[in-house]
C-alpha cells in the first residue's frame, strides 16, 4: 500500500507511477487529484492516529507494508505526516528510510517502508 502524506505529493507520483494505486492522507481517497474543498478545515481536523489505525487494517488484511511519501512542514499540516509515520510505527513496526529527500528538487519527498509484525 503506498501512502502519500501531505496529499499535495499525490498528483506528481500517480503521473510518474501510474501503474501504482496511491491513497493521499488525511482522506485516504485516490491520490490523482487533490480535493481542495475545505482544504484547511479537513486537513486541521484530522486525527494521524486514527488514520494509521485505518492503514493498519487495511495492510493487515494484506499482510503487506505501507509505503510512505512523505514531506513534513506544508501549510495546514503542522507534522501531521511525521506524527502518521509514528503511529503507523507504534502499529505495524519501525519503518526505514528508503529514500531521503534530495533538496535539491522540488518538493522533495522521504520514502519509508513501515512492515506488517
């Protein structure tokens, strides 16, 4: 399961990667498109913990690992993504860091993996 985590990350790595099935967070919806609806309300509302609880069964019926693309410090988010990496942690077991952010592209991203116990 590949996760993106602010959702704004979701449009660039379906395009790049459009074989993958990507789900953005806080809705968990497909991640193609971004619903700016409401954007602040939904995203200061959400509840990682809740989500990650979420993630955990839906990869636990699996057996499989949840694939983080992750970048902290968007607007609306606060740490958010890092406090859901934690909490998929506390869940499935500590992830790794696949890929770390290259600043020197745009809007770069962390990729972890967080396995199933």
């Amino acid at each position: 399961m590949v996760v993106v985590c602010p959702d704004q990350l979701g449009p660039s790595l379906v395009r790049a990667a459009p074989d993958i099935d990507v789900l953005a967070y806080p809705t968990l919806a497909p991640a193609a498109q971004v619903d700016w609806t409401d954007y602040e309300q939904r995203n200061t509302a959400a509840d990682p913990g809740r989500i990650a609880e979420q993630l955990a069964q839906r990869v636990s019926d699996t057996g499989g690992h949840v694939w983080l693309v992750s970048r902290g410090g968007y607007r609306t988010f606060g740490v958010q993504c890092e406090q859901l990496e934690t909490e998929l942690s506390v869940r499935l077991g500590p992830g790794q860091t696949i890929v770390a952010p290259d600043e020197n592209v745009f809007e770069p991203a962390r990729l972890s993996v967080i396995p199933q116990l």
